[in-house]
C-alpha cells in the first residue's frame, strides 16, 4: 500500500508524486488534538492493463485542504492529487 500525504506547503523537489485515480469511499474528516483538520481517502488507480487489478493509494490531506477536500468529494469522484510519498515508521504496521 502507498501513502500520500497533502500539505498547504508546496512539497519538496524530492519524493513528489502525481496521482490520477477515483475515490473509493468519501473522505474522512477528523481533527487533531491540536485543532487541525485531516482528511483521510483512497484513491483507486487503474493500471494500463485493464485486467489487473488497481492500485490503491492512500492519501492524507491537512488543514483548509481537508475541510474542501470533506465538503466537495464524494465516492467514485475522478480526482488527481500532486503530494509527496511518506513511508511508514520502522515498527508502526504499516500506519502512518
């Protein structure tokens, strides 16, 4: 599995990744202890090969970003997001 996360910054030269892909599911929306927005969501995307099966993102949105990301996304929505790639802590199971 692939994790994206979104920031309001503009990501680095480094580890920037595009993705094109459908929603499989509304976003989640949940804040922080802090008071920060996030919003978790999946993206599905189709390979070249139409018999494969996709590949599944998940993405990570923060802050104003996730609030639109709740009140304008719905399942099954085409959606490309530019983000960079975050990798999993050694020991976490694969959650970030």
């Amino acid at each position: 599995m692939t994790t994206l996360t979104l920031a309001d910054h503009a990501p680095t030269q480094f580890q920037v990744i595009q993705c094109i892909g459908n929603l499989t599911a509304a976003p989640e929306l949940r804040s922080t202890l802090a008071g920060k927005q996030v919003a978790t969501l999946r993206l599905a995307i189709d390979r070249r090969d139409r018999a494969a099966d996709p590949v599944y993102v998940d993405v990570t949105v923060w802050n104003g970003l996730a609030a639109v990301c709740g009140e304008h996304l719905a399942k099954g929505r085409r959606l490309a997001v530019t983000g960079r790639l975050g990798y999993p802590p050694v020991g976490s199971r694969g959650r970030l």
